[in-house]
C-alpha cells in the first residue's frame, strides 16, 4: 500500500449544492485523511493523504461531485508527505479561505 498526498482544486459550480459535504463523507468512507474548504473564489479546495488507490477513488469523485453540482474542472497534484497527517486520522471540513 502507497501512501500519497494530493491538493484538488474543483471549478465549476461547487458552492452551494453540498460538494464539500459531500467530498467530506467520500473521504470519510474511503478512510482518508486531510481537509476540504470553500475558497472564496468559488472553487473548493481540498488535501487528502491515504492510500493511493482511495486517492484515485476521490479524484475521479471529484470530476462528477454531489447531483446538484456542475464540475467543469479538477486540477490536482501530489504532494511530498510532510507528515502532516501522520498524528491526525481525521478528515476535516475548514472554513472558507
């Protein structure tokens, strides 16, 4: 099992249709670890770290998000592992950067 971190940034309509809600119970059940937030320039951003394969699953998530949501596109890019997450199993939801 690999171990990767990964920083997302969703575009389209993502605010306000539930994505990061929805992004945080995905990751929940994919047992990642990490945080996901509105930004204030209408994208969601989100840092995930956990096995590759779950991190695969959550990116292509990404692509089609909750029902209500329009993406029209994902820009990502693996991160070296800082061990940020190492003392930290959770996944959190943040504020609005």
């Amino acid at each position: 099992m690999r171990v990767i971190t990964r920083r997302l940034l969703i575009e389209g309509r993502v605010q306000g249709v539930g994505f990061r809600w929805s992004l945080h119970a995905e990751a929940l059940t994919l047992g990642l670890r990490g945080w996901v937030r509105n930004r204030s320039d209408g994208r969601v951003e989100a840092l995930v770290c956990g096995d590759e394969d779950a991190v695969n699953a959550l990116t292509g998530w990404a692509h089609r998000g909750p029902d209500q949501a329009r993406v029209d596109r994902v820009l990502f890019n693996d991160e070296p592992d800082d061990g940020a997450f190492r003392d930290d199993p959770s996944f959190r939801q943040r504020p609005t950067l």
